[in-house]
C-alpha cells in the first residue's frame, strides 16, 4: 500500500480524527502518530502527551510500516468504541 491508498482506507474507515504525521518529518506535537524514514528504516512512531517521539517499530519497507500504522489507527477506534459503550 502507498500513502494514497493508505489515506484512502483512513478516509473511509473514519480514522482520520486521530492526527497523523506527514511522511517527511516526525511532527512535534503531541498526540500524533506517523511513519517516516529514518537512516534507511520506516519508523513507526507515536507522540507523548509533550510531543516527544516514541519509535514503536521499524520496517525495512513504507508498506509494511503504513501497514503497522494502520493497524494501530484500527486500534485507536475500537478502543474509543468501547469506552463510549462503558459510559453509557
């Protein structure tokens, strides 16, 4: 999967409120998710509450790490659903 496509599935899947990080940089504010090159890997990476970057995983390829990414987002929603049933 390419970052259009992997846009694409965000878009569809309503993923798009959880901020992710573009690919050139590791972004700077808190709270945010990405996959960027780093030194020849693509990092995975999710920010602190500061905004400080915490590296979850390395991939040798942008596929397999927009792939984790995904995964992660997925991850992120379901976890919102279920504390929304909790509160009810």
């Amino acid at each position: 999967m390419n970052r259009t496509e992997f846009y694409e599935i965000v878009k569809k899947e309503k993923l798009d409120k959880y901020p992710v990080g573009d690919s050139k940089n590791v972004a700077i504010t808190p709270y945010v998710v990405g996959c960027v090159c780093i030194d020849g890997d693509w990092c995975v990476y999710e920010n602190d509450e500061r905004g400080s970057a915490n590296i979850i995983s390395k991939y040798a390829s942008e596929e397999e790490g927009l792939k984790e990414l995904l995964r992660i987002l997925r991850m992120k929603k379901r976890k919102d659903e279920l504390m929304r049933k909790i509160r009810r």
